[in-house]
C-alpha cells in the first residue's frame, strides 16, 4: 500500500497508549479487532444499524463501525474489555453493568452483549437512576435478535442499582438488597419472598 494511503494513530485504548499506522480508510472496530486483537467490540452490519461495535470515544459511546482509526487519533477508546480493570478489587472482576447482565441473564447468543454492555454504560454516565422508558430510548440503537429485551432492560436498570449502591457503600456493589416497595426500593428483577 502506497504511504500516502497510511496514516499514523495513536490512541489509548483501556488505559493503554497504543500507536500503529493504519491504512487511511481503517474503521475503529477493525483497528481494535484486528490489529489489537481486543475482539470483545463486534461487527454486525458495518453500517451503525445494530450497536454490537459500541465503544466509548473520550467516554462517550459511539458506533466504531463508523469512526475511521484515524478520527480516534489522539483520543481515549474504551472497549468492553476495558471495564472490568477498575473492579479489579471485586472478587469476580465484573463491572457492575456486567454483573447486573449476569444475574439478570440478559443474553442469549452473546453477540450484542458488548455493545448492549457499552450502551448502558453512556445511560447511567448520563443518568444513573433511568426508568424503564429511559432505558428503552438509550437502548434504542442496539439490536437483539435473539431475545426480547425485558432481561435487558431489566439488566440495565439493576446497573443502575448496583452502581448507585456501590456508590452509597464506598465501592462494593450491592450485596444486600432492600424490600421492594420502600423508598429505597429493591434491586430490580428481585422477587419478593
């Protein structure tokens, strides 16, 4: 390839100053997969219909499916295999975002659950106790083929539970759950009993 077609980056990735030359015309999401071989970010469509490619840029989320590597020059990038370092003191590891999908079972082939993940990630940045109508628009821009969205949504909004509730507790997430229906009501997705 003739050097006029590539171009220099340089970018942190997941905390990670990483520079590389890339053909001018590389999308983000190829960078990452192929060339840092972080393949937790998907390619479904290539053309930002489905979200499996979400990644946060400079934190915010972003389809890298349509961000060329060259745009991301300079910039931060956080992947899906970027959250969980700064649990690294939880005895599991998971983000609580990621903990919430666990318990919650929201996936089903997996293959959206990166982007789903990163997705929910910019809405309790933007708004850390959503409502379920909150968490249908935030999510409005990833596809699920395979479930019907009620785990995720329900996953989502038990993010923002254990994120609030790690935040009132210093840091470890939710091991008690209030009752439902008090004021401090319970994690969702809880049954009674």
């Amino acid at each position: 390839m003739p050097a006029s077609l590539e171009v220099p980056v340089q970018m942190t990735v997941n905390g990670v100053p990483r520079s590389a030359t890339v053909a001018a015309r590389t999308l983000l999401v190829h960078f990452l997969r192929d060339q840092l071989r972080l393949t937790g970010t998907h390619v479904g469509c290539d053309t930002t219909q489905c979200g499996a490619c979400t990644v946060a840029l400079d934190g915010i989320a972003v389809k890298s499916c349509t961000v060329l590597a060259a745009q991301a020059d300079g910039h931060e990038v956080t992947t899906i295999e970027g959250l969980a370092p700064d649990n690294a003191d939880r005895a599991d590891g998971l983000h609580p975002i990621q903990q919430a999908f666990q318990e919650e079972h929201a996936l089903q082939c997996g293959y959206c659950t990166p982007g789903m993940v990163m997705a929910v990630r910019q809405l309790l940045a933007d708004d850390p106790d959503p409502g379920e109508a909150d968490i249908r628009r935030a999510l409005a821009g990833n596809i699920c083929r395979c479930t019907g969205y009620q785990n995720i949504v329900a996953a989502a909004a038990r993010a923002a539970w254990l994120s609030r509730t790690a935040n009132q507790d210093g840091g470890a997430a939710g091991n008690g759950t209030p009752d439902a229906g008090t004021p401090d009501a319970g994690a969702p997705g809880e049954a009674e009993g």
